[in-house]
C-alpha cells in the first residue's frame, strides 16, 4: 500500500482539498482520500507543500505513431494507398520506444489516446496507452479506442492533388464515407442472416466499421472548418455513431450547433501557425467561448504537431486568454478522460479509480514549476 500525506488534492471530482489531505492507494487503485488516514503498514509519501493531480490525459495525438528523431523510418501513422482503410490498427504502428513517452511522462501527462493521421477518409483505429513502459502490452489500456475519419482539407490533397483519385472535393469525402457504411451494414445483414455454412467471408474494414455503426467503438471525426463540423454531425445522426470532434477549429463560430449536438470536442492544437486555409480562423479564445457556452471539451497537443510534453502549457495559454484555471485542468484530466470513454478509470483522484497521478511542486500550469514526482497504477515512475 501507499500513502500521499498532507498534498493539496486537486482531485477533478466533487471536492478538492486545497488545505491539505491523504490519499490511500493499493495494488494500484485508490482506495481512500481525507484527512489524517491511518498509516495501516503503508510506504509513507510525505507531500507536504505539493499539489496532486491526476495523470494529464492527451485525447487526441499520433505519440508512437511518427518517432522522434527518426523521419521517414519512424513515419507510421498515414497508409496513403488507398482512402478507405478502418482495418489499419495504430497497436500495429506504436513504437513503444519513442523517448517522448519519457518526455510526456516527466510533465505529469500518464495516458495518451494515439492513432493515425488524417490523410485517409476512414484511417484505422486509435489506441490508448500508458506513457510508462517499453513494453507495448503492459502500456496498452484500451484498443480499439475509436476509429479516425476525416474530412476538409487532407484527404483532398492527398488524393485529389497528390494522386488525382477520389476523394478530389468534399462531396466525395462525404460520398466515400457514407458508402463503406451502407458497406458495413450490409456485411452486417449478411453476417445476422446466413447460417454458419454461408456465411460471408470476413472483411477486416467492415468488421470495424460494423463496430462503429452500433455504437460499439466510438468514431473520432477530424474537422476544423464550420462546414465539416456541419457535415461530421450530419453523417453522424444519419448512422447513428457515438462520435467525438477532432480539432473542432472553427466550432467557436457554431457554438449553438455544437451546444445543440451534445458531440464531445477534442479541442485543438491551438499553440501554432495557421499553416493551411482551413485554420485561418484558429483563436486561442476558442477554450473560453466553448465554457462560456456550455460545451464539454477536452484539448489535444495533435503530437508531434505540437510535443505532448507541452500538454499543460497549451491549456495554460487558454487561461490567459480567459479560459478558468479549473476548466483547464479539466480539459486535460476529466473531461479528456470522458471525451475518449474512460472517465470511470482515469481523470480525477476518487476511490476505485486508477492510482495515476502526480505531484508538483507549484501550481501545476505555471511553466516554473517542476513535477517532482509521477505514479502510474500507485508506482512510482518518474522522479524529479
């Protein structure tokens, strides 16, 4: 057993215990939170004068997927053959060995939900993973996470431009789309229908794709323009998927929409350029027009768009910019855990939950302060 005493508890849940308090974890889960807890033969952590938070939650990111420092070798994350691919499974991609689970792990920032890019108009699944490891079976917390689709300007231009193919326009991103999902509802048909000795032969993509349409495994929809978000949603009650919007750039300008859809924003990244035309509208008060209207949303880093060590620096920017300190950390704990369907497992310091958390020696999104220590399931992984 482990025992945190005398931290400032910035639990993400109903009460947080800003004067002080204990936290009782064992065989990786926590077990108790409140004042003066019995030692009871536990190892003794004494935090006075640090702050605990739970792990840092990145709900949309390619960590694993593009490997620092290695280029074209390490580039795994689009399979640009072909625009159609549900079947490509980011597990297969991951290398667990890229230092910047280290370096995400040294900020606090414990569990990662990575995949592929957005090339492809469907591009396979999305993982979530622990950044303490090597080993990718003992990092591994959920696959499949989510299948990635996309819409607006990178499927274009990585068919249409680059290989003058489908998907040339927007229309037939949509049309692709929407035709493997009448796919994988007739493969469904079929699969319900036919008896053992006729059954179809197995298709891996609408295996997947079946999954999706029954609500199964969550759909992550790349959209930054209000047009794609539009037509996301549009696809989305069509077909009924349990969809989450990726980047969500310009969703600041359809707040009722967004308000209206109750569909969870990964948010994000915002700390950048405006490199293509369909981020000249990038504001880094979009975080405080989403809260002010009522919109649940995490932030994503998009790594290595932007490092995932810098988690905590990019929501403290949105604080500056008007986003409350508490919404922030919300956006990379509790909310990032609920955006990607684990909230019952991570992102707030409360009884039954994964004992992943770390201690800081400050405020936790004032760039000087310093993670002294993290745990990963009530070990300890990182000291600093």
């Amino acid at each position: 057993m482990l025992l945190i005493k005398n931290a400032k508890l910035l639990t993400m849940a109903a009460k947080d215990y800003l004067g002080g308090a204990d936290m009782l974890v064992n065989d990786g889960v926590i077990v108790s939170i409140g004042a003066n807890l019995p030692e009871s033969g536990a190892r003794v952590v004494d935090a006075s004068g640090l702050t605990a938070l739970p792990g840092l939650i990145d709900a949309h990111c390619h960590i694993g997927m593009w490997e620092d420092s290695i280029g074209w070798a390490g580039s795994d994350g689009n399979e640009m053959t072909k625009p159609i691919t549900p079947e490509m499974r980011a597990l297969d991609a991951v290398n667990p060995e890229d230092r910047c689970f280290a370096d995400a792990l040294k900020a606090g920032v414990t569990l990662a939900a990575t995949g592929p890019g957005s090339a492809n108009v469907i591009g396979g699944q999305f993982i979530a993973m622990r950044t303490a490891g090597t080993r990718l079976d003992d990092m591994l917390v959920k696959e499949p996470l989510a299948l990635k689709i996309a819409f607006g300007e990178n499927p274009k231009r990585c068919y249409g431009e680059s290989q003058k193919k489908e998907p040339m326009t927007r229309m037939a991103t949509a049309a692709l789309l929407r035709q493997a999902l009448v796919d994988a509802q007739s493969y469904q048909a079929k699969l319900s229908q036919a008896g053992e000795d006729k059954r179809p032969d197995r298709d891996l993509g609408k295996e997947i794709l079946a999954a999706a349409l029954s609500g199964e495994l969550r759909v992550k929809a790349h959209a930054h323009r209000a047009d794609d978000i539009r037509t996301a949603l549009r696809i989305r009650d069509e077909f009924h998927l349990n969809m989450t919007l990726e980047h969500c750039t310009e969703g600041w300008r359809i707040l009722d929409a967004l308000r209206a859809a109750q569909c969870p924003v990964i948010l994000g990244p915002l700390f950048g350029d405006r490199s293509k035309e369909e981020l000249r509208n990038m504001t880094y008060e979009a975080p405080s027009m989403l809260h002010k209207a009522g919109v649940r949303f995490a932030m994503m880093t998009d790594h290595p768009v932007i490092p995932l060590e810098y988690l905590p620096v990019t929501v403290a920017v949105a604080v500056r910019y008007g986003l409350p300190q508490r919404a922030a950390l919300e956006a990379i704990t509790i909310n990032a855990a609920w955006a990607i369907g684990l909230d019952d497992r991570f992102g707030s310091l409360e009884p039954g939950k994964e004992a992943d958390f770390a201690l800081y020696d400050g405020d936790p999104l004032d760039t000087r302060t310093r993670v002294k220590q993290v745990y990963v399931r009530g070990l300890l992984a990182h000291e600093g």
